[in-house]
C-alpha cells in the first residue's frame, strides 16, 4: 500500500490547469481569474454620505443643540449641487454626494424636522459620517488579482468598476460514467443480483458542489467495445472523467482492460479506509479517475483525490486544493483497530460551547451510504486505537 500523500501528490502532478476564457460576470462565480483588473478610477467615485441626515458645516454645530435653516434636499443619484453656507444645512440621503461646503452629516436621529429649519441636538466632527473618493480603491488599485477565487463579492466589485466580464481558467466539464451489468436505474422491481446506481448521482452532485460543470455519461455495461466507445466519447468532450468500480485488485471488470490498453494508467492500494483502490491516469491527455465501486468509498475518494485534482484544473492555488483540517473534540469514543490504514470516520460535527464537537453519523460500512447522508464531516483516525471520548481529533468539514 501507499499513503495517502503519495497517491493525492501523483493525482495533482497528473492535472495541469486549463486554459483560459473570458466569461459573464453572472457565470464566474467560483472560478480563478486569469488577469489582474485593476480600478481605472477611485471608488466611490466621489465623496459621499453614509447615513440618512442633514449635511452641515462641523464648525456650526459647536454648542448644540442648535437651529439651522435647510436650504435643500439631496438624494441619492442627485448631482448633489446645493451650497450649503455658514448656519445652514442640508437634507441629504444615503450614498448622495456631499454638497458644496458641508464637510459632515448629523444623522437624522440626532436631529428635529422644523420645516425649514433643523433642530441639530449633536456636535459633530469635520468628516463625520461622510465617505471620501477613493475610500474603497484608489486609481490603480487591484480589484482582482490572478489566481483569485472569484467570491460574490468579487464579482460585485469587478460590477462597480465597469466590468460585465472577466478572464478565467476555464471551469472543468466533469464526465461522470457507471460500468456493470448489476446496475439498474429508475423504481422498476429488481432482479436477483441486480442494485440501483447510487454511485453516479452522488459523484454528479459532488461534481457539481465543487463547482464544476457534470456531464452524465449514464452507464456502460460491461462489455469490452461498449465501454471503449463509453470512454473515448468522455474524453473527447471532457475535460475529466470520473467512473466508479472495477479499481480494485482482482477485478473482473472490462474497464481495468480497456484504460491500460487506451491510457496511461496507474492502479494504486492506498493505505486509506475507506476508499482503500484508485486508478489514476489520463487517456488522450485527459484525467481519468477510476474511484471504487462501493458508494461510501466512491464518495470518500472524490472528496480525497478527485475534489483537490479538479480543483487544480480550475486553476486553484496548490494550497487551495484541499479541504483545511479543523481540531475537533470526540463526542464519544472513536474506536478503531490498527490495520496499517488512516481511517476516514464519517462523523456529525455540531459547534459546543464554542468547539468542534463530533458524534459517529451511523454505520461505518463503505455500503452503508445512509451514515454518509447523515455526516457533514469525515474524523481522521491514524492508525491506532481511536480516540477516546473527550480527546481532539483532526477534522475535515464536508460542505
């Protein structure tokens, strides 16, 4: 066996970023920006209120509380031009600009409304409640940088600035393909031997939550020709390919035959439980993830290799690939048995008294894809005897 380091550092070595392409602001959430964009003017563009009020001069509301005359309203959008001179001052609304001599806002709770006066019950500063030009980014500043993960935020600046778009490395487009006779899909009664495939939708859906576009590539039966026409029509209109089943040793699977003779592959025993087979390679240059067939296993490795190698295609920072451990406490008692394996405990973490608090979510059986649907996280237990009740244990937060 191998360990789980040297088998995720072949997978990531084996997965180069893709290239690049310019995109709608509305579809770059989540991808790596491949330019730096930078402000080509301040922001906000001019100076500003940040609170409903009266626009005044600081100076004149020394000794309130004190009257003003209001010479004039300002919204939000207005040009803003109404001087405002020595003992008098103006209405004024959030994000409006600053009119000609005021240098501060009273907000609108501290004031009277006399009609047209204004009882001022609060001194204030010179620049109190007043935003500057450029207070957010100057002329120059970067508003993304490459390498960025584009959050909402990013996009929403990137809008402020003027951009409707952005360049991106490319989102991966993500194939997904089931093999065997066994599997069945739909409610129809089941034959002896036969199981539905839960292996592709939940590999679809992961897919899709790491923020990649799936391609459901349906299922191949085993047979030697139908899998290699399954296989060469993935990779040529993929970018990667993920399939489940027939990695492990001893395999009587067409898929084993099929990736040797059409790829570069490498059939790897992880010291990991579960999710202990892998297959990775690439056909035509594309990635190929062979995951084992058991759905808890499937599962685990997408999230342990196949989640960090797609993410390195999108573009992702090598210390952006995979998921940052937590230090939580156990709950209860995490026992294990030593077995030359790092074991994955699909694991309920809760937030007590300001910790990490996590609780077994069910049976641990690689079958057993009911505790998977009931975990938001996976407990790392080395090879040892568990963990004891009330001990930390290191934590990967699933979601």
């Amino acid at each position: 066996m191998i360990s789980l380091e040297e088998a995720r550092h072949y997978v990531l070595a084996g997965c180069r970023p893709l290239g690049e392409v310019e995109v709608p602001l509305a579809d770059a959430l989540g991808c790596v920006a491949a330019e730096e964009v930078v402000a080509r003017e301040p922001l906000p563009p001019f100076e500003n209120t940040a609170m409903d009020g009266y626009a005044v001069r600081a100076a004149d509301t020394a000794g309130a509380p004190l009257e003003l005359a209001v010479v004039g309203f300002i919204a939000a959008g207005s040009s803003g031009d109404v001087p405002v001179g020595p003992g008098e001052a103006a209405r004024i609304m959030t994000g409006a600009p600053m009119p000609p001599g005021a240098d501060a806002v009273v907000m609108v709770e501290r004031t009277v409304d006399l009609g047209d006066r204004v009882r001022i019950e609060v001194a204030v500063d010179v620049g109190t409640a007043v935003r500057p030009a450029g207070d957010d980014l100057g002329v120059g500043d970067p508003v993304v940088r490459v390498g960025d993960a584009l959050t909402p935020a990013h996009l929403g600046l990137l809008a402020t600035v003027g951009r409707s778009s952005v360049r991106v490395v490319r989102r991966p487009r993500v194939g997904v393909l089931s093999t065997g006779d066994e599997l069945v899909d739909g409610d129809a009664p089941l034959a002896r031997g036969q199981i539905r495939d839960s292996n592709r939708p939940t590999l679809l859906a992961l897919v899709r939550q790491a923020g990649f576009e799936a391609v459901d590539l349906g299922t191949a039966r085993d047979d030697e020709v139908t899998i290699t026409t399954a296989i060469a029509e993935a990779v040529s209109s993929c970018d990667a390919l993920v399939t489940s089943g027939g990695v492990s040793m001893g395999d009587l699977d067409y898929v084993k035959v099929v990736l040797d003779r059409i790829g570069d592959m490498r059939w790897m025993q992880v010291a990991i439980k579960p999710a202990k087979p892998l297959a990775f390679g690439t056909v035509g240059g594309v990635p190929v993830f062979g995951l084992p067939g058991n759905p808890v296993s499937s599962a685990v490795s997408f999230e342990l290799f196949a989640r960090p190698g797609l993410r390195k295609l999108a573009g992702r920072r090598d210390g952006d690939l995979v998921r940052p451990a937590v230090r939580a406490v156990a709950g209860e008692a995490l026992g294990r048995r030593p077995d030359g394996r790092v074991e994955f405990r699909r694991v309920v973490a809760a937030v007590e008294e300001g910790r990490y608090v996590v609780r077994s979510a069910g049976g641990q059986g690689s079958h057993q894809l009911a505790a998977l649907a009931a975990a938001n996280a996976l407990a790392v237990l080395p090879d040892a005897d568990g963990v004891a009740a009330g001990e930390e244990v290191e934590v990967l937060l699933l979601g």
